[in-house]
C-alpha cells in the first residue's frame, strides 16, 4: 500500500474529470492519502473523498485545530518552529 500526499493552490475553485478519476482510483486501490486543511485544492479533495466515502485519509494542520476536516479524518497537528531554521 502507498501513501499518496495531495495539496495545490487555494485559488482552485474546481477539480478536473482526470484528477477526480485519479483520486477514484487511487481510494479503490486502497492507498492511504495525506492532505492539508485549506481552501482551495485542499478542500476540493476532500469533498471528493467523502463523496467517496474514503477512510483511509490524514488531515495535516498547523497548529491545535483544522480549518477544514470535511470528512472527520485523522488529524496531524504541526506545530509552528520558532527561531532560527
């Protein structure tokens, strides 16, 4: 089984038939899948997944809370570094 980590920009306002097709593949295939919480592509890919009822997926956020968790998935919390990188 693979991990898939999925993420674009959030001025996306709508998915393509072939990425739909992509990620319908992938979650019959029964891969694990990793996304962040915003809007745009973020979100987009997770009004799929519940569509498809897709269990194997993780939220990843910064912080304590996500902004977006469409699906009531697992959830990553990063926390934010601080000082010098």
């Amino acid at each position: 089984m693979k991990t898939y980590f999925m993420a674009g920009s959030r001025g996306v306002e709508a998915l393509s038939e072939p990425v739909k097709q992509h990620i319908e593949k992938i979650v019959a295939d029964g891969h694990n899948i990793i996304l962040g919480d915003a809007e745009g592509v973020d979100c987009l890919i997770q009004a799929h997944l519940v569509d498809l009822s897709a269990k194997r997926v993780k939220i990843y956020c910064m912080g304590a809370k996500t902004r977006n968790n469409l699906g009531g998935w697992a959830v990553e919390a990063i926390e934010r570094q601080t000082g010098p990188n």
